[in-house]
C-alpha cells in the first residue's frame, strides 16, 4: 500500500549499515509500524520526523530491540545489522546494543560519579584491562562527547549533579564510550534549553565522523540542520524517505508537504 | 441517679432540642426555607449539639475529677506517715463503698477510718447530686442560649460545621495522646523503678536473675536481654533480608504479571498469620527439628527445643513478606529511564540490576532494613514461645536466651506487687524498647522520605 | 588502547558474553530460590497447623448401655464429692459392657477403667441425671468422653512406649481400648465441644474448648469498632482535607506514623497503666478493670488507630480533586462536600482499611496478656453488661494459656484453636479483597 519510496541516494560512497526490511510491529492488538523498508547508512545522520504517535521512536527502538524489554511489543519482518539479521534466535540482545548505543529522550544518568557513569558500559563489556586503559577510554568518550572541558575537574561528583544539557553530552559520552557503530537519539534534545540544544546538535554532526547515527526529532528544522536524510513518518507507515535536503524542499508524497508546511503534525 | 440515665435523659432532651430548634428556624422566616442562611436541619443541629456536648462534657469531667478530689480532701485531713494515709484512705474507701452499697460500715463509725468512711459517703452523695445539678443547669443553659439565637439570619451551618470540625480536630489529637501516654505510662513507672533500684545497676548489669521479694539486691541486669534481643533480631535479619530482596528483585524485574500476581499476595499469607502461630510453630516445630540435628543427640550445641536460633529463624520466616513488599515498593519507585539506560549501554538485566537499581535503591532498601529491624526487636509473642526464659550473655545461637519483650511479659504478669523493683524493671524495660524502635523508626523514615523525595 | 573487540559477528556468542549470560542466569535463579523459600516455609507452617490442629476438633467417645439407678443417684447426691458417685456408675457401665462383649481383659475391677474416662464425664452425667427425671430408672445409650490419654492414643498422639512411666495408663488398658474400638463401644466423633466450650482445668484438655474466647474477641472487636473507627475516619478527613500544613499537622502525622511501628507490647503496657491503673484505680470507674474485653478492646483500639487513619487517608486521597471542585462549585461548603460526596466515595476503601486493621487486631496477644486477659476463665455470659466487663480471654490468648500447659494434648488444642483463628482471619481478610475488587473504582 504505502511502500517506502527508497530515493536514489546521493551519498553513494556510503555503505548501507542497517537495513530494514518488511518491518511491522504490533504492541498487543494495536498495529504500530506497517511494513517499513528503509536502508540506514553508515556515517550519516539519519533524521526520523513526523506526528507524535506515527511510531518514528518504536521503530528506532526495534533497532536496538530495546522494546524486547516490553512484553507485549512484537517484531516481525527483518532489520539486518552489516547484512546480519538482529532478531535471528542465536543474537544475544545485549551484544546487539553493545554495537548499536542509545541515547534518550530525558537524561538518565545514573547516580554515579560522573566517571563511573561513563566507565559503565567499557566495564560491563570488559574492554579495558587496566585502570589505565579504562582512563583513557573515559576521557576519549568524555572528549567525544564535548563535556571534558566542563567536566575533568570533577569526574568522582555525582552525574546527576550536572546541569540538562551536560547530563545529555553525558549520556552521549557514555553511550559512545563502549565504541558502538550505530547511534540511535530518541529526541535527544526535547528536554533541553536551546543553547544545549546548540551544542548538542554540534555534537551530533561530529559524531557522524565515525558513526552511523539516527535521530528521532520534534523539530523539522534540527532535523535540517543536522540529518542527511531523512524519513517522514505518519500513522506506522513510512511515507518518504530521501536526502533531506530533497525532503524539505520538494517532498514528493502529498502527506509529507501538509507535514512540512505545518498543516498535519 | 445511675449513669446511663443521665447520658439518656440528656440526649433525649438534646433531640427535643434539635426539633425545636428547626421549627423556630422556620416558623421566623414564616415557612419559607429559602430566607434561611441555612438548611432547617442545621438549626436543629445546633441547639442538639449545644445542649448535648457542653452538659456531656461536663459530666465527663465531673467523673473524672470527683474521686481524686474527694481522696485528697479526706487524705488532708489525715495524719501520718504518707504510706500510712495512703492506706487508711483505701480503707476509707472501701467503707464508704460497702456503706454506699449496703447501707452498714464494715467499720466502727468512731474509728478514724469510720469516721472517714462515713464522711466520704456522704461527699460521694453530695458531689453525685451536684454533679447532676450542675449537669442539668448548663444543659438547660446551652438550650435556651442556643435556641435565642436562631432566626433566619443566623449562620447555623458555620456555627455547627465548625463544631464538627472541632471534634475533628479531637480525634486526631487522639494520636498525640496516645503517645503522650505511652510516654506518661513508662516515664513515671521507671523514675519509679530507678528510686528504689540503681540505675547503673540496671543499665550495665550482666546478669539477670529476678526474684521475688529480693529488693536492690537482686541482679536485674539490662545488658543479657539487651544481647538476647539483637542476636535474634540478627538471626532474623540474616535470614529474612536475603530471601526478601531477592524475592522482592525477582518480583519487580523478572516475574510475569501473573506469576506476580499470584506469588506476591502468597507470601503476604505469611505476613498476615498472628504472630503467636510463629511461637508455637517455633517451639513445637523448629525447635525440635534443631534439636535432632544440633542437640545432645546430633552436635550436642543444644540443650532444648527454644534457643536463639529457633527464634531468630521462625521471626527470620516471619519477616521475609515485610522486606519483600517494602522492597519491592522501593524498586518499583526507581525510574525506568535508567534502566532503559542501561539496557541501551548493552548490560544483562541482572547487571542492570545490580549496578544500577539497587545501588539507586539502597538508601530506601536500608531504610526497609532499619524498619525490619525495629520489628524484630519488638516481637513479643514468638520470643515468649521460642527463645527460653534464662537471661544469658553466650556466644552461642543453640543456647536458649531471653528478650526484652519477653522479660517485660513475665515480670507485669500474674499476680505483680507493683511496689517490687522486679515489677516495676519491667517499665524500665518498656521505656528501653519504646526508645530503640522509636530511634530506628524515626531513622528509617526520613532515610525513606528523603530516597523518595530524589524520584518525585 | 587495547581490548577493543574486533567486529565480529552478532550471531556468535564470544566468551566473555557467555560468562555473562552465565551470571545472569545465577542471578536469576537466586531470586527463583528465594521465591521458592518463602513459599516453602508457608506450604511447611499451613501444614503443620492442619496436621497438628485437626485433632482438636474430633474426640474419642464411649457409648455404653446405661440404667441410672434413683437410688444410687439419691446416693450420689447425698455424698461431698457427688461427682464421685457418677464416676462409679459410669465405670460400671463400661465394665458391664466389656463382659457383656466377652471381651478378654487384664484389669480386674470396674474401678481399673477409671484411667479410661475423661474426669469430666461424670460431672455431665450428673447434669444429665438431673435435668430429667425421666432419666432415670430407664436404660439409655449414654455417651460420654474418653480420657485425653484414650484420646490420644487413638489420635496416635500417645504411644504404647511413650507411656511406659505414664502413671496415667498401663498396657492393659491399650488392649482394651483396641477391643473396644473393633467392638464400637469406643470410637472418634467431631468434637462440637471444642468450638461451642470454654477453658477447663488442666486434666481436663477433652472438656475444654474455644467458644468462651471467640465471644471474648468478639466483644474486643466490637470495641474496636466502636471506637477506633469513628475516631480514625475523623482524624483522617481532619488531616486530609482540612488541616493547614504547619507543623502542628506534620507533628500529629509524625506521631500517626511512628505509632503504626510501636511494638504492640506497649500498647499493653499503656492499656494496663491508663486503663487499668489510672482508669478503673486511679478513677475509680468500674468497668474499666483487669481482664475485661473492654480494656482488650480499648488497648487493641489504640493499636488498631495508625492503621485505620492511614488507610482512610489513602482511601480519601484517591477521590479526585474535580469530585471536591464540583461541589465546591455548586455553592456546598467545604464540609458538606467531604461529607457528602468524598467520604461516600471512599467507603469501600476505608471498610477494606477497617476489617484488615480487625483482622490484625484479633491476631494480637502481647497486649493482652498485661491487661490480664490470660486469666482460668468458665463464665457465662449473663447480660450485654457482662459481655464487655465479666472477665474473658481473646482467642489468640486462650491459644496462650493452652500452649502454656506444655502437653501434648494441650497443643493439640492450641493447634485446633490457631485453625478456628485462622479461619476467621481468612474470612474477614476474603471479605475485605471482596469489597476492594467489587468497589474499587480507578479515576
């Protein structure tokens, strides 16, 4: 009915990173996402916009499997991961979320120290040996997470003591410090003044130097701002999907216009 | 005129009152309601309640004050030592009662106590018919004040909201007064206690060997009931904060609805059995079931069915469901976000669990912990049946030791001599007990409060 | 930088995740282990009460041909010890029996089977003699209770080795008591004593039964009603919906609460010196005095209080602020729309509060004991006066006294009269989860 329509991508020298295939998703009786195809490329910020409601978050949360944490939440159809498919019975979920990291939309730090906080996930996934290692990985992903600055003074005080837009530079650093290839931003912005906002969206295009990062947003224009496609959904259905820069200026489906000129939403 | 009478009479009249009252209110606005400030029936209400509580206050109080101040005119009038009029006046008053009753003094009307008898009769008599009097007068007084007051102007919903507000406010104050009894009740039966017996005596004794009639002299050591008391409630905790958290973890992280839903109101079973069921389950039960294993007949650690560790094992098994479901409130109360977290950082559920949840929930958990604890050291039942009489300072948890709780039952039962320090010790244990479980309640509770307030 | 894994795929399991996997499993079934522990010790207590407990509730009876001699009751009665007579007729009658049986016997007189009959049947016999005249002269199949020792060895609560230096019984009255039972002349019926009965003296566990002290509870649940429960829900609408937050309000919720944690023994010591020392002595009022279900009841009250009043709180808080707006907004005063519209829409939430506070409340021991509600207690009931004032034991302190008695006959009432407790507690705790899943209503 609504199949996607996969545009030609401009981003050629771009692999594809995950690809979706025939996706749906019900949570109990209701139907959220309906057959959604989309291939997400590696080293690009991928922007998902649309109503409240359309399932742009449960779809991203599929991409992880974060919603196996839901018990009346089922999956079907395909997402591949680098041409492996995530929901295949041998994938262990919690090595899948190793390679594919999440940020959310409210900070949650944890009430750690800030440097606990970050040391986290290296921890739980052994990937530093020594104290030092672990040292380094924390002040890298600190680094990544423009927050080094404001934050190396006090790495042994509490996270939670941090100001919004800190705590959310936080959970970036922590979610970058286990070295995923993926990075999934449900509104990572939603609950931040603008100035953070600013920052955090600096953060994002930097981020897409070593990462494939896909971004649930509000607002169309950090979706300009930030993403190099873009998919517009409405009521589970993937409606468009193409290089943003397309998408705003000369959205082909009818429903994708209304959305962009603010006469749905 | 007996009592019930009096209480009947005047509600009787207080009604009489109320109708009255609703029918003045309409007829001063000629009949028609809607010129009244209030409602008909708030008329009535008023002059009932003006009528009924102040004259019913009043006998309250009447009844309460008559005999002290009756007992103290005649005491005064004695002379002596203060032991000795305190007994010639219960002498007088056990005349006066029998004259009362029968009409005949069981004493010679000359004698002093006669004498007094006859002349306490005689003030019981007079403050009766004052008291009735008095009673009538302000009733009458309340009913006729009252009743002038109504015409249709007259505010007598606010009037009776606000008495009823002020019987409200009564009731709560109840609460108050009933800790200030508490403290009352064992405040003055331990300054008691400490005049006739040392207080260092009591506070840092090591030994515990009441006997009848034995004075100061006797060992009424605070110290062996106090150890009995914490090794038990240590045995318990040990046993009941495992299994609880674990069980309350399972519960909030893992279990399906259903196993949730059928599981939790199960242990609760155990939560709501009396705690008696405990004692005898621990004396006839466990204890024997340790007995095969650590008596004379296996390890040789025991000598009986009761010990430390029989109770604090079956008060173990008592207090699983009371950390559990505290527990599980506290977990419950840890925000997902931080799970979610979690889960997206790639950590297992029990790594989330343990490194995030229960660090996040530990001031709250403690908090449980502090409020199990205070349970365990009040527990009366179960220690009277499990743990033994022998107030005891040993190391071993197969031996039988004694409680606080349970020395407060046996000294204030059977036939006590409320004069005799090892009665009155009993208070001195009480205010002990009383101070510890309010100590750790109040600890536990601002823990409580402040892990709450971090989450809201 | 080291240890940073290689990409590898998803669909293999590297060491280090199995080990983890492995943790978590652990981890899981600690929890599954505590879960199993919790209910294993109940499935373990509900058993043993079942089992130790169902025996009270059936006794081992004789039934014998029976001819009351006018003369010999005459006799009887004419005697101090007139039990005495009846124990002799009673004895006699069983001995008459065994021969009439041919039954084979060791025991040589009908003053040997004396062991075998509970010490209270004569007295029964004696009430039965002389409730009718028609009674007597006539043969009738007579009834009555074997001893507790019979009972027990029935029961198997008494063994033939376990006796061996029991006074009480000998071998030979064991073969009688199994001929007997081939015969039917003995044999084990429900015990209606046991519910319907009071206390009896120590020999006499066959006699004694529960019925004085569930009137007992009864009464000291009344009180509680009457009392704690008008006070509580009034304190609750006070501190709900009208009190000013100050600190006057936060001391009385400060004490509401570190009241619900008090031990209940001092709850008991407070009932002995308010109640009972100051009250009934210091004030002389009469029907505030040792053992009297009032004083029970009025201790329990004071206990019971916390419970309620924070229930009702939880009760009036989940009625909806827009229920109290939309009477305000109709011109009801502040009062009329507690009263009239919140407090009728918690009733179901302050009942359900209500019966599991008297349902803890009839559970509890330790208060009762220092007002002296452990007291030997046979009365009847004569007026609603006496209901409340006359001397009484509660349930759980009648389970007390019996467990007390260190006997093995005297636990088996204690277990009995724990289920006839347990009963209760369920039915009111079923009542309560009733009126929660009928009544309860989400906003």
């Amino acid at each position: 009915m609504f199949d996607a329509k996969i545009s030609e991508t401009t981003v050629t020298q771009n692999d594809i990173k995950i690809a979706a295939r025939k996706v749906q998703v019900y949570y109990g009786e209701a139907h959220a996402i309906k057959d959604v195809s989309v291939d997400i490329l590696d080293k690009t910020v991928t922007a998902f916009i649309g109503p409240s409601g359309c399932g742009k978050s449960t779809f991203l949360r599929c991409i992880n499997r974060m919603n196996d944490t839901i018990p009346i939440c089922r999956v079907e159809g395909d997402i591949l991961l680098d041409g492996e498919d995530i929901y295949d019975k041998r994938v262990d979920p919690v090595n899948l979320r190793a390679r594919v990291g999440m940020v959310f939309q409210k900070p949650n730090p944890f009430p750690k120290s800030i440097y606990d906080n970050v040391a986290y996930g290296p921890r739980i996934h052994g990937l530093a040996r020594t104290k030092a290692d672990l040292d380094e990985i924390v002040e890298r992903a600190l680094r990544r997470g423009a927050i080094w600055e404001e934050v190396k003074d006090r790495l042994h005080q509490p996270g939670t003591g941090l100001s919004g837009g800190q705590q959310q530079r936080l959970c970036i650093a922590r979610a970058v410090a286990t070295e995923p290839e993926v990075l999934l931003m449900d509104e990572p912005c939603s609950a931040l003044d603008p100035i953070a906002t600013a920052q955090v969206e600096e953060l994002i295009d930097e981020l897409r130097q070593s990462y494939s990062v896909v971004i649930v947003t509000h607002s169309m224009q950090q979706a300009a701002r930030v993403s190099q496609k873009t998919a517009f959904f409405h009521l589970g259905n993937l409606v468009e999907y193409g290089d943003t820069e397309q998408i705003f200026t000369n959205p082909v489906d009818p429903r994708t216009e209304s959305y962009i000129t603010g006469r749905i939403g | 005129m007996p009592l019930s009478w009096i209480v009947l009479g005047l509600l009787a009249f207080a009604m009489a009152g109320f109708f009255l009252g609703r029918a003045r209110a309409t007829r001063a606005v000629q009949g028609d309601a809607r010129k009244l400030h209030s409602l008909p029936f708030y008329y009535g209400a008023h002059v009932f309640l003006m009528t009924f509580v102040s004259a019913f206050g009043l006998l309250v109080f009447w009844m309460a004050a008559q005999p002290s101040v009756i007992g103290w005119w005649i005491g005064a009038g004695l002379e002596g030592e203060p032991g000795a009029i305190t007994l010639q006046l219960s002498e007088i008053k056990r005349g006066a009662a029998q004259l009362l009753e029968t009409g005949t003094s069981p004493y010679d009307a000359a004698s002093v106590v006669g004498a007094g008898a006859v002349r306490y009769a005689g003030m019981v008599q007079a403050g009766h018919l004052f008291m009735v009097v008095a009673v009538v007068l302000v009733a009458l007084g309340g009913f006729f004040v009252s009743l002038r007051q109504v015409s249709g102007e007259f505010r007598a919903r606010n009037s009776v909201e606000a008495s009823v507000r002020g019987l409200l406010i009564g009731a709560s104050l109840i609460a108050i007064l009933t800790t200030v009894g508490i403290f009352l009740a064992l405040i003055f039966n331990t300054i008691e206690f400490f005049r006739i017996y040392p207080a260092s005596q009591f506070l840092f004794g090591t030994v515990w060997q009441p006997s009848s009639g034995g004075g100061a002299m006797q060992p009424l050591g605070l110290l062996p009931l106090l150890w009995g008391t914490l090794f038990i409630s240590a045995i318990a905790l040990a046993v009941a904060v495992p299994i609880g958290l674990f069980a309350a973890i399972y519960l909030a992280e893992y279990a399906t609805p259903r196993f949730r839903n059928t599981v939790k109101p199960l242990l609760e079973v155990l939560a709501g059995i009396p705690s008696i069921v405990y004692g005898l389950f621990a004396l006839l039960t466990v204890g024997p079931m340790l007995l095969k294993v650590f008596g004379s007949g296996g390890l040789g650690w025991m000598q009986g069915a009761s010990s430390v560790m029989t109770a604090g094992l079956v008060m173990g098994i008592m207090l699983i469901p009371f950390v559990s479901s505290l527990s599980d409130d506290i977990i419950n109360a840890v925000p997902q976000a931080l799970r979610d977290g979690s889960y997206g950082l790639g950590a297992t559920r029990s790594e989330t669990i343990r490194q995030v949840v229960l660090p996040a929930a530990l001031p709250g958990i403690v908090g449980a912990i502090i409020l199990a604890a205070s349970r365990a050291i009040g527990e009366t039942m179960l220690v009277v049946f499990g743990a033994g009489a022998a107030g005891r300072l040993s190391a071993n948890p197969f031996e039988a030791m004694t409680t606080v709780t349970a020395k407060i039952v046996s000294q204030l039962t059977g036939d006590s001599d409320f004069t005799q320090p090892e009665v009155l010790v009993a208070y001195a244990l009480g205010t002990t007990l009383f101070l510890v479980t309010l100590g750790l309640n109040l600890l536990a509770q601002k823990i409580v409060a402040k892990y709450r307030e971090q989450y809201t | 930088m080291s240890g940073v894994p290689q990409k590898r795929s998803l669909l293999v399991a590297d060491s280090q995740l199995t080990k983890r996997n492995a943790a978590e499993s652990r981890f899981k079934i600690y929890g599954l282990a505590a879960i199993g522990a919790g209910l294993f010790f109940l499935v373990v207590l509900l058993s043993q009460i079942v089992m130790n407990g169902a025996p009270a509730f059936f006794q081992t009876q004789i039934t014998v041909p029976l001819t009351l001699d006018p003369a010999a009751v005459a006799k009887a009665e004419k005697s101090m010890m007139k039990t005495a007579g009846y124990r002799g007729m009673l004895e006699e009658a069983l001995w008459n029996e065994v021969e009439r049986g041919g039954i084979e016997t060791q025991l040589k007189s009908p003053k040997e089977l004396r062991e075998m009959i509970s010490a209270g049947a004569p007295g029964n016999l004696r009430e039965f003699a002389l409730a009718d005249e028609g009674n007597q002269g006539t043969e009738v199949r007579y009834t009555f209770a074997a001893s507790s020792r019979v009972d027990g060895y029935l029961k198997g609560r008494v063994t033939r080795e376990g006796s061996k230096d029991d006074k009480g019984i000998r071998p030979e009255h064991f073969d009688l008591i199994d001929a007997l039972v081939a015969v039917g002349v003995v044999e084990t019926r429900f015990n209606l004593t046991f519910i319907t009965g009071s206390d009896a003296s120590d020999v006499r566990p066959e006699q004694s039964g529960m019925g004085q002290s569930m009137l007992g509870s009864l009464a000291m649940m009344f009180v509680v009603l009457g009392v704690c429960l008008p006070i509580s829900v009034a304190a609750a609408i006070y501190l709900e919906e009208f009190a000013p937050k100050n600190r006057f309000t936060d001391f009385i919720e400060i004490n509401i609460s570190n009241l619900a944690a008090v031990p209940s023994i001092v709850f008991g010591i407070l009932a002995l010196a308010a109640f009972i020392q100051f009250g009934g002595g210091k004030l002389e009022i009469e029907a505030l005095r040792a053992s009297a279900p009032l004083v029970g009841g009025l201790a329990l009250s004071l206990m019971t209080l916390p419970t309620i009043i924070i229930a009702t709180r939880a009760a009036l808080k989940a009625v909806p602020l827009s229920i109290r707006e939309a009477a305000l907004g109709v011109g009801a005063s502040r009062m009329q729309s507690v009263l009239h519209h919140v407090l009728p829409l918690a009733m179901p939430g302050i009942l359900t509060g209500t019966i599991i506070g008297l349902a803890a409340a009839l559970g509890e021991t330790a208060p009762l004991l220092l007002i002296g509600m452990v007291a030997f207690v046979q009365t009847d009931i004569a007026s609603i006066g006496d209901f409340f004032t006359a001397p009484n034991v509660g349930m759980p302190a009648q389970i007390y006294i019996w467990a007390q008695r260190a006997d093995g006959a005297w636990y088996e009432r204690a277990w009995g009269g724990i289920i006839l407790l347990l009963v209760f507690l369920v039915a009111m705790n079923a009542i309560a989860i009733f009126l929660r899943r009928r009544f309860e209503r989400r906003w």
